[in-house]
C-alpha cells in the first residue's frame, strides 16, 4: 500500500476548499469564502512588477530578500513598532510560508504548541505536519464580541510548551488581544522559555485605533522568543502575489536562509518590488482600505443581526463576520446548501476548528451591494428552511 506519512494523513482537508469546488463552475456564484477583497491590486504596484520583468529581474536572489526589500520591511516595523534592523527581516513566498518556516525552524516532533482557537485552518495544521501536538485555548462568544480567558490560556502556557501561536486580529473571529493581556502572555513565556509565533496578517486592518493592533513587537525585546509573520495579501490587496516576511532575532538568520533554500529558494524579485512600491507609496491604499472595510463591517454586521436566529459580534481587526446561526449543528453541511440553493458562497465555521461549529464566516471585503445581494439569498434559504 502506497501512503503518506502519518503525520499527513491525520491532516484535516481544508473545508473552505471543499466549498470552493462545489462552486465551480456557477455564473451566479457570490462568493465571501475566501480572505480577499473584491479589487485587484493596485496598479502602482502591479506596475512596479511589470517594469521589473522588463528590466529582466527574472534570476534568483538571496534566499532572505533583495537588500531593498528587506531595508524598506525594517523601516516600515520601525515606524510601527520597535527599531527594527534589516538582519532581523526576511522575506517570504507569502504569510503561510513565513509560518511554515517559523515552525520548521523551532518545532520538532513531539513538541507541545498552544493554539487561541477558532483559527485559522492552515496555522493550526502547520505543527501538525511536523509532528508536534497542538493543545487549544477556545475564545468565548458573546453578541458584544469575543474574549480571551487569559487565566486558562496562561495554565495551557505550561514549563516545557515549545511555542504558542496566536493570531491577533485573529481570523475567524476578528478578536484582538489587550494590550494588558499581551503583556502579561509575553512576561510568562519569558519565564518559562516559550516562543510566541505572533501571527501578524491583519494588524493594519484594525478598526479601533489608528496606526495598527496591539502588537508583541511593541512591548518585546530583541532578544526574546519572538517571531512576528505578516503578509502583504491582506494590508495591500495582494492576495495573489505570494509575499510575505518574517521578523525574527537575528541569530536565527542564518539557519532560516538554509530553510529558504530547501523551501523555495527565492521570493521572485519582481515580486519584491512589486512589495517595495506597496511599503513606499501603500499608505493611502490602506487608509482607503481600512475605512472601506469598516463601513462593510458595520453595514454586513448590522444586516445579520436584523435577521432572527443569528448573532454577529462586531470585529475589532481583519475582515471577517464570524456569526451564530441558532439550531445549526454541521456548518459545513449549511454551507454546502448555500451554495447549492442560493449561489452564496461562506466559509463554515468548522474549517476552523471544532469550537467553530455553529458558526459561518463571512468576508465583508467587498462592496455595500454586493453584501446586500448576499444578505438576501442568506435571508431566503433561512426562511425557506423554517418554512
């Protein structure tokens, strides 16, 4: 018998993806299953890569990063965060990726890693793959948004954890870690010598503060067990290119640029500056963005509540509605007839976990009529069901 490695056998197929295929195909398909907006990138970027590929910039390059690129991502962390030096930055083909490496550059078979869950289908795999055991700490729901038991997650934070994951603004939910709380998380892995893999896709596109969410790379110090991913997909509708970065201590550099090479070798360096003229002339891309996306949020959070039977809190971050649908016990299954009788494409909320279920998410980064098109096919499967 031919097979995987167990390890990859016991992996969960993505539920989003199932979803998706069972949508090929549909001309009337509204799709909101997936984490990205309903523009393509901007031109000034898109050209940037084409001049690049006219220029013939189509070789490799250094495994971390072209010196541009990796000089404008440490500029841009220093303007948001802490003084951040271009050797403590890398490159990667997209955010996932940046994650896959952090993990495989820390995490062995066998280790123990905690997870603040509904995540993420693809960050809660990740140290599956390579053989760690994953322990969850589940947010809880309430109509005025979600909350973190910080008590329950610090006990999870054992002596002899290997790394915890958290993804703030967290995708599903839209949940954002205090900064109390974030303080106090960072000080207990400090003591017991636990790494925190702080997921960082959706830190610009945080609706309570100006500037970005709460992050560990404010309070941490070089030296500590922090590495922060982040992507360019979400902050600059560049979903499609595939670049990523990772900010890490400097040691690590080294076995990191051994990683890149047996991964991937490269990040295109068309797609570089493509990523260079995004941080050098992005910021009223994501102005535009963040305050498009909020009026979404609270037109599609509004419009779900008014219907009976579900309950959507208000996201802090990202740009996602993860709301309650009363009495549906198999969201994967609820999806699928939306799909099939309405056209409307969700993503069910156990793609994220078990503590998903009885959720369906929602991406509300699209326009007022196009979410107002989806509130109505939403609106006539529940009641053709209750009828």
């Amino acid at each position: 018998m031919l097979a995987a490695r167990a390890a990859v056998r016991s992996l969960s197929a993505s539920r989003i993806r199932e979803l998706v295929n069972a949508g090929l195909g549909r001309d009337d398909l509204l799709a909101f299953w997936v984490g990205e907006p309903d523009e393509p990138t901007p031109e000034f970027i898109r050209q940037a890569g084409m001049d690049s590929i006219a220029a013939g910039e189509t070789f490799y390059s250094h495994n971390l990063g072209i010196p541009e690129l990796r000089e404008a991502l440490a500029a841009y962390v220093t303007g948001l965060h802490r003084p951040t030096a271009p050797e403590q930055v890398a490159a990667t083909s997209a955010g996932v990726n940046a994650l896959m490496l952090a993990s495989q550059l820390l995490v062995d078979p066998g280790d123990r890693v905690v997870e603040v869950v509904p995540l993420w289908p693809n960050l809660q795999e990740i140290p599956r793959i390579l053989g760690a055991t994953v322990e969850t700490v589940p947010l809880a729901f309430s109509r005025a948004g979600w909350r973190l038991d910080l008590d329950r997650l610090l006990a999870a934070l054992r002596p002899g954890t290997r790394a915890l994951y958290l993804n703030s603004p967290n995708n599903p939910t839209g949940w954002t870690i205090a900064r109390a709380d974030q303080r106090a998380v960072l000080e207990h892995c400090r003591k017991h010598g636990i790494w925190i893999f702080a997921d960082d896709a959706y830190e610009r596109l945080y609706y309570e503060a100006p500037g970005a969410a709460p992050s560990f790379l404010d309070l941490a110090d070089p030296e500590d067990r922090l590495i922060s991913a982040n992507t360019f997909s979400k902050t600059w509708l560049m979903p499609g290119w595939r670049l990523g970065w990772l900010v890490l201590p400097p040691e690590l550099g080294a076995d990191l640029a051994k990683l890149l090479e047996y991964n991937t070798s490269c990040v295109p360096v068309f797609v570089q500056r493509a990523g260079i003229a995004a941080i050098r002339d992005g910021e009223p891309v994501i102005r535009r963005t963040l305050e498009r996306f909020r009026r979404a949020r609270d037109f599609l959070v509004r419009e779900l509540n008014a219907i009976d039977g579900i309950e959507a809190a208000r996201p802090s971050g990202t740009m996602y509605a993860f709301f309650r649908v009363a009495g549906m016990s198999d969201s994967l299954a609820f999806c699928k007839r939306l799909v099939h009788d309405t056209g409307l494409g969700l993503a069910p909320g156990s793609a994220f976990g078990p503590e998903g279920e009885g959720f369906v998410r929602w991406c509300f980064a699209s326009s007022e009529e196009r979410l107002a098109q989806g509130i109505a096919r939403l609106r006539s499967m529940l009641v053709h069901q209750v009828g």
